[in-house]
C-alpha cells in the first residue's frame, strides 16, 4: 500500500512539474529563437546568400543534458509494450537539440551566419541496467563573420 | 589556432597539411551530480552538472587536439567533427578530430 502510495505521488509531481517545465521551455526556445531568427544556420558547407566574403570565421559548440520526468518514463515503458511512436520522448530530443543549437547562436552573437552545423548525441547512461531517460546533445558548427 | 568543421578556412587559403590530430576525454557519472539527477528524474529538467561537464569535457578534449597540431607546426584544424562513444556502463567518451593545417 505505502508503494503504491509513493508511486502515486512520484506520478502526479513527474505529471505537474514536468508539464509546467516542459512548458516553459518550450515557450523560452520559441522567444529566443526568434530572437536569433536573423542569424541563419546550414547544415551545408558554404555561406549563404550573395555575399560570400569571409572576414573571420571559429568553431562554434552548444551543448545541453536534459531529463524526462517520471510520469514520461512511465508513459514510454508502457509505450514499449505496445509499440508505436514514444511522443513523450519525441519532445525530450526536440527540446534538447533545439536548446543545444540556441546556446551555440548565442556563444556567438555578433556572427553572420553558422554554417555546417552538425548535432551529436549522446548519453552518460548507455547501456546500464537502471537507465536514468536523459538526453545531451552537442551541436557544433562554424560561425561566421561577413564583410559588410 | 583557428578552428573549422568546414573542409577550409572561409575566406583563406591551405598552404600545407600535416595530417589528423584528435583528443578525447572520458567522463564518468560523478556520485554528488547524480544525486541531483535522480531528484531531476522524477522532475524532469535540465541537468545543470551534467551539462557543465559535458562542456568541460569538450573544451578539454579540444585543448588536446589544438595541443597536438601545435606540436606538428599548424596554426588550424580544419574538419573538425565530434564522436561519442560509451566506453563502459556509466561513461562516456568524447572525440574530436580534424586535419591540421597551416592557413596563409
């Protein structure tokens, strides 16, 4: 009884925690991206646009580690069992590379443009028995900086 | 020592090559951030100690590539690319390579 009671509550603090922080950051990377929206990114290898005279150009690297809340972890394994698509790991990797690519754009924010942006994933916890449903992600690319 | 992941420097010319350089760095999970990470799994949320040595880990791996082709005589990396791999349960490794070489 005192499990279930504690499993309970582990659920709805995962449930109203999670939500209210998945929520907010959601709403942060949508304001700062638009903040940055006139910094263009590429996955490709060359500038954009017409001007392509290059002054000054640097690695640039953004990296961030999140974690899912109890109530997901949950949902997923239950997910598991049924298969089908995990969404409430889709916005786990969504939130996390698109945080990854913002603190990238802003090590850098006088830069022109980021080109060859490349997004590597990875996790501390791979491959142990009590996997705890976290996240890091680095993104890295090369700023750079436009004659005027 | 500049630093690219794009095949040249933008905007510069390659006047030699030495070959690839690399450094990495293994991480492991550290008992007081994992505290917090397991206060942070039942929340959820951004793991600020982890995050922290992620970026750690890579600036040091980067200090040991830069190190390296500074020893060759490169004043670049060019093709810079991450990999990570988990070297065993609990740890990770972070590689960075590229090709050193010198820019006019």
């Amino acid at each position: 009884m005192d499990q279930l009671i504690i499993f309970a509550l582990l659920l709805s603090l995962g449930y109203f925690f999670g939500r209210s922080a998945e929520k907010r950051h959601y709403a942060s990377i949508q304001q700062r991206e638009q903040d940055f929206i006139n910094m263009p990114t590429t996955a490709g290898k060359y500038v954009l646009g017409e001007n392509t005279t290059v002054t000054k150009s640097h690695l640039v690297t953004g990296s961030v580690v999140i974690s899912v809340d109890y109530f997901k972890r949950i949902l997923a394994s239950l997910r598991s069992f049924f298969g089908g698509n995990v969404r409430s790991y889709e916005t786990l990797v969504d939130r996390a590379r698109r945080e990854a690519v913002l603190r990238m754009k802003e090590s850098c924010p006088d830069a022109d443009q980021i080109i060859n942006i490349r997004l590597e994933t990875s996790s501390i916890y791979k491959g142990q028995g009590k996997q705890i449903g976290s996240v890091e992600v680095l993104a890295y690319g090369t700023a750079v900086y436009l004659a005027p | 020592m500049q630093l690219s992941n794009t095949e040249g420097i933008p905007g510069k010319e390659i006047t030699a090559f030495y070959g690839v350089v690399s450094g990495s760095t293994v991480r492991a999970k550290h008992a007081g951030r994992d505290l917090m990470a397991s206060l942070k799994n039942i929340f959820g949320g951004e793991l600020k100690g982890y995050t922290e040595l992620l970026s750690e880990s890579r600036d040091e791996a980067i200090r040991r590539m830069t190190e390296q082709a500074r020893q060759l005589g490169a004043n670049a990396v060019v093709n810079v690319r991450f990999s990570t791999s988990s070297v065993a349960a609990g740890a990770a490794e972070i590689y960075v390579y590229g090709t050193a070489v010198t820019v006019e």
